[in-house]
C-alpha cells in the first residue's frame, strides 16, 4: 500500500505542496493550513477568525482521510505576534474547543517573522493517525 495523497472536496488545488499525505502505515500528516477558506481566499484579518479557519482546514483534512479531530496526535503552531496570541488567550481557548472538542493533541508552537501568505497571521500543521485498510 502507498500513500494517498488527501484533498477535501471543493477546495481549490495546492501548488506545489499536498493538503494531506495519509501514509501507509496510518499515518496522516496534514500540510502547513492558513486562515483561508477553501477558494484560498483570506475572509478575516483577524487572529481569533484566522486560527478558526486554519483549524477548521485541519479538520476537513482529516474528515477527507476518514478520520475525526480525536486522531489528531500533534500540532505545531507558526505564529507571527506572540503578544497578541497571548493576549488573546481567553478566546483562543474558546474557539479550540469549540472546533477541536476537548481533545488536546502534542503541541508546539512557533514565533515566527513571517509566512509566505503575507495575509497569513498564523500557520498550524498537524499528524494525525488513522488506521487504513487494505
């Protein structure tokens, strides 16, 4: 078995990368997702709007390899302003769980000075693992 390459319905094509790679051992590991809906278009500039959406695109990602936000097992986080994440705490916690439930992955996050979207206020990565049949 080899790896499949995951591309939730309806949204727009990758250019030079893949959403998801659902590897053959179950493994899925979910590309770099921004706050942009899935025409690759930026509707917020916004923090809190921007990390729901980028994990909102985590979740499609998942759901379109067949699994659900508890096979999610690590998040890395890219953000570009720590003191506005920080500041922010109250909210970012609200909307996590409200997308991602109460399940709470391996997490890392970044400081970063940018990301190649120059709309882009953060970046999140994720694995996932979902088993796969032959």
């Amino acid at each position: 078995m080899t790896s499949t390459i995951i591309q939730p319905n309806g949204w727009a094509p990758a250019k030079g990368y893949a959403n998801g790679v659902h590897a053959a051992d179950g493994t899925l590991y979910v590309g770099g997702q921004i706050g942009w809906n899935a025409a690759q278009e930026f509707e917020s500039h916004d923090f809190i709007e921007q990390m729901e959406q980028a994990l909102m695109n985590i979740l499609d990602v998942v759901k379109a390899a067949g699994g659900t936000a508890t096979d999610i097992t690590r998040l890395t986080w890219f953000v570009i302003n720590k003191k506005e994440y920080a500041a922010r705490q109250r909210e970012v916690g609200d909307v996590y769980r409200r997308v991602l439930g109460r399940h709470f992955p391996a997490m890392s996050m970044l400081v970063v000075a940018g990301l190649v979207e120059d709309d882009a206020l953060l970046e999140i990565e994720a694995t996932a693992f979902i088993a796969r049949s032959e």
